[in-house]
C-alpha cells in the first residue's frame, strides 16, 4: 500500500486558533478521501508560532536553525501541503510570507497545495485570489480549485439554500486535494539534487 504524506502549516498565532482548526479540519477531509481510495496516509502539522524566532533570526544570520531546517524539509517532501494563514491588513500574516520566502522557488514544484485563510469578516476572503494563490503560483505548486475562507460566523453555521456552510466547503476542497495528490506521479529521488541549504554553504566556499 502506498502512503501519502500531508503537511499543514498553520500560521495561526493563538493557541486555540480558528487558523489550526481549519488545518486540522481540512487535512481529516483530504484524509478520509485518500482512506477511501486505500491509501495510507501521514500527516504532519507545523506550527509556525513556535518557529517565529527561528524565522526571524534566518533572516539575519542567513542560515537557518535546525529546527526551522526540518520544518522546511518536512514541507517541501510532502505529497501535498494545506497551507493556512490568518488575515491580517487584508492580506497573508507576515509570519506565514516569511515562512514561504524561506522556501526554495522551486521545491514545491508541481506539489498539490490547497490554501486557506482565516478572518472575523468575510469581506477578507477575496485574499485566498488575491494573495494566496500568487504565492503558491510563483513557487510552482498546484494549488486546487477550490481554496476555504473561514469568517467568525462560519463555525457552528450550515449555510442557506443559496451558500454552502463550511463544512460542505471543507469536504469539497478536501476531496479536490486529496484527489490530485493521489493523482500525482511518484516522486524519483535525484542522487545529484542539491538541497538549497547545502548550495549555500556551497556558494560560501572560497577556492
């Protein structure tokens, strides 16, 4: 049986937050469908408040901690990220930019990534078109149609006859997700590949 790994990051500041219970909603989702489809899944969450100094001090010093180094490796290897982030200025947390700006431009290359985003109004939702979606663009992941925007009055709400509660949202960006992960061809590991960290000390040598 072959076994997929999801990875969450959750940007989410508090603890509880609406921004990790969204993750975690939408990685169950991904994860019962690919159950369905008989495959065995991992999965793994990265809090990024716990890495926030490490962020920060890699944008100083240029390397990162060891830490930080096995939060990036543990997304850039999976075989899909949900990646999720409050909004903050009507735009993705500088916590959760900084993050991805840590990210080799072409590490999530051809990686299915389903975004989604947390706010107390949905006047802010237009960010997962606006923001999210370039993002993941520029690093060259597939991200799926359907992204989840989740306000303050979408917990506990089942939606009308004319919009889908949350939960149906969840299930369906879920579902999508999962579906392209399954759909992606196994990854062949290059013996020659360079890891972006190791390129760096390469650069870093004097002949």
């Amino acid at each position: 049986m072959r076994t997929l790994k999801l990875v969450a990051v959750s940007a989410g500041l508090s603890s509880p937050s609406s921004t990790r219970l969204l993750a975690d909603r939408l990685l169950q989702a991904a994860r019962y469908r690919l159950a369905e489809q008989e495959y065995a899944v991992d999965v793994e969450v990265v809090e990024l408040r716990d890495l926030a100094v490490d962020i920060a001090n890699n944008f100083v010093t240029g390397f990162p901690s060891g830490r930080l180094r096995e939060a990036i490796d543990t997304v850039t290897g999976a075989d899909g990220v949900i990646a999720v982030t409050p909004v903050f200025t009507a735009s993705y947390s500088g916590l959760f930019k900084s993050f991805f700006d840590l990210v080799d431009p072409t590490a999530l290359t051809g990686t299915p990534v389903l975004i989604g985003a947390t706010g107390g109004t949905a006047r802010h939702s237009l960010v997962l078109d606006h923001a999210l979606r370039p993002l993941f663009a520029y690093l060259r992941a597939l991200t799926v149609p359907t992204a989840v925007y989740a306000a303050s009055e979408d917990w506990g709400s089942g939606g009308d006859e004319y919009t889908e509660g949350l939960p149906a949202r969840i299930n369906r960006a879920g579902y999508e997700f999962a579906d392209a992960v399954a759909a992606r061809p196994v990854r062949e590991a290059d013996e020659d590949e360079v890891v972006p960290f190791a390129r760096q000390l390469a650069d870093l040598r004097l002949d």
